[in-house]
C-alpha cells in the first residue's frame, strides 16, 4: 500500500501543479478522487486486509487522500483567481473618457426631485430639517400623538407590526419626528421632517411605502393665520403660479386641535378637472400632545402640517399611477426624470430646469 502510494503521489502533484485550467483539473479529480478514482480504488481495497493491516493502512491513505483534495482545492482556487484577474482586466473602464453619444443621462428620481423642491422652499422660509428612525415605537408613533388604542390606524390590518419586535411598527407618519424633537426641549421649534413611511394600502394611488413630509412650529404667538399663509405660500411656490386658491375644511386628527384638511382649487385644480383639490392635512398642535413632550400649553403652542410627497409629484408632473415610481422602470425615469445637475432653486426655478418640461 505504502509504496503504490509512493509511486502514486508525485504524478498527481505535479499532475495537479500543471493543470492550466479548472476543466483540466476537474479532470484530475475524477481520475484520482472519482467513484472510478486511482486513490477510490486503493480504498476499496482495503476490505481484504486484515483488521491490524486494515487500520494501518486506512491511516496513511486517508493522509493521503486528504493531501491530494487540499492541492486539488489550492490550485482551484489559484485558477479562479486568475480567471478572475483576467476577467478584470479585460473590461476594465478608462474613467477619464469622454460619454459616448449613445449612452443615456442619469436621471433624478421624481420623487427625489419633489422633495428637493420642497425642502428648498421650506428652508427659505426658515425651517430647519429633521429626520428620524423608520422603525419606530408605539409611544413616538401613536402614543405621544394622542392616539387612542382604538384607532383604525393602530390596527393589523394598517400598520406593519415588527413580529420579533414587540411594541415596534414601520412607521405609519413622520410625525415620530415631531415628537422626538419637542422632547428634546429646545424652543422654539420650526421644522420639516421628510422621509419614507410605511402602510398596509396598495393601488393606483396608494403605496405600502410612500414619502411624506410634515411641517411643525412651536412658539408663544404662533396661531392659525400664520399657518394659513405658509401652506399659501408654499403651494405658490412649489406649483409656480400665483393663481392658487387654499381653504381650510374642518377635519379630526387627534394629535391637533382645530384640525383641517386644506384644499386648493384655482388654475391647479382646474388642470385634473375639479374645482378644490385635497392636498394635506394640518391643525394646531394639540394641548395634550405639547404635555406628552414636557412643553407646558398655557406658554406654547403652535401648529402642524403633513403631506404625501408622491401625491405631489403626481399633481405637479402628471404622473398617473403612483406604482410606478416604484417599478425602477428605465423608460419611465427617462420620461419623468430630471437633470442631475438642474438643481431646484427659488431663484431660478424649481422646475423649469428639470429634464421634464
């Protein structure tokens, strides 16, 4: 046995040494290792041994067996490596070339695009922005906000729940941020808070992951008419146009009081063909709701605002279905993307530079 394996040895190693490819040495494998093998056939051998010879000679064929998978496995991995290298090699990209004619512009996102517009008109009128977690608490989500536990909202069938995470959900609104800002306890408080939520709703014109952003002013004099004029101001800008008419609609939320729903009607509405359209919901921040942050609401107060994002984008750049910025379809963003480099300012447009028109 020892000397079959000492002759046998040495033409498999340099046999394994010289193999130039993965099939050459998959080759190898099989003639040595393979249910016919050259080293299969010695172990079947084995059986008429005696039992003192059986156990010597097992020892030192298995030693050998395992020499000759581990230099089977060196080499292959010494091949795909050099597979690799050449792959890498051969289409390696020179970086500092021209674009070729034939290739297409990126494309900025609708979405993103939107939320640029809108965070550079709240920053001009002085809101600062926060973010917070997605995943978030029963108290930041629902609780702080005045929420009761019987809400629709706060139901299976409309919030995703974290099932190995007790007492945490994806958050249903941004308005977490707001909570998260007032405990912070530095006033006064004027903010913006985008991001991505999260709901159990899926058709033309709802998402179970969708954007919002929700506005919040707290001070001492703020009231209802500066809430007003801000949503006026805001829908001039964003939509570019002056003929842009808002209303207040009395509505229920529970973490404001009053609370409305703020349509728009003018030129914009008259575009889809209606008179008012409802764009958000908006109300001054509920007493209970500045006690649940430690802010005392016989000195403060101040009011709230939210808005779905893809809802905007959809009125301002006739976008039909709002499934379909989320298809990552490229003929889509060719269409309705914009520029990378038009970037939206107050002073020259928000989209007049855009690659949609």
């Amino acid at each position: 046995m020892q000397q079959q394996i000492n002759d046998m040895k040495p033409d498999l190693l340099a046999a394994i040494e010289s193999a130039s490819d993965l099939t050459t040495l998959d080759e190898i494998r099989v003639s040595a290792l393979g249910k016919n093998g050259r080293i299969t056939a010695l172990m079947k051998g084995l059986g008429a041994l005696s039992p003192d010879e059986r156990k010597q000679a097992g020892q030192i064929l298995n030693t050998f067996k395992t020499e000759i998978a581990n230099a089977l496995e060196a080499k292959k991995q010494a091949l795909e490596t050099a597979v690799l290298n050449a792959r890498l090699a051969s289409e390696s990209v020179d970086v500092t070339l021209p674009t070729r004619p034939d290739t297409h512009t990126g494309r900025i996102h609708p979405i993103s695009q939107v939320m640029e517009e809108m965070l550079t008109i709240f920053a001009q009128m002085g809101f600062e922005l926060a973010e917070g977690p997605d995943i978030e608490d029963d108290w930041h989500n629902f609780e702080a906000l005045n929420i009761p536990p019987s809400h629709p909202s706060r139901q299976m069938q409309a919030t995703f729940f974290m099932e190995n995470a007790p007492g945490t959900i994806l958050r249903t609104q941004t308005s977490g941020v707001q909570i998260r800002t007032m405990e912070k306890g530095k006033l006064p408080i004027k903010i913006v808070a985008p991001g991505r939520t999260y709901r159990c709703d899926y058709d033309a014109t709802h998402s179970p992951m969708f954007h919002q952003i929700e506005g919040l002013v707290i001070d001492k004099t703020t009231n209802l008419s500066h809430l007003k004029g801000v949503l006026e101001e805001f829908m001039k800008l964003f939509f570019e146009t002056d003929d842009v008419v808002l209303r207040f609609r009395p509505s229920y939320f529970p973490f404001t009081e009053p609370s409305y729903e703020a349509d728009v009607g003018g030129a914009l509405a008259k575009t889809v063909g209606k008179e008012w359209i409802e764009l958000l919901g908006c109300g001054m921040v509920h007493p209970q709701v500045l006690r649940n942050c430690g802010i005392d609401p016989n000195e403060y107060q101040g009011f709230a605002f939210g808005c779905g994002i893809d809802r905007f984008a959809m009125l301002k750049y006739n976008i039909p279905d709002i499934r379909n910025f989320f298809e990552s379809d490229m003929r889509w963003i060719r269409h309705y993307g914009f520029l990378p480099l038009d970037v939206p300012t107050i002073t020259s447009g928000l989209s007049m530079n855009g690659g949609k028109k």
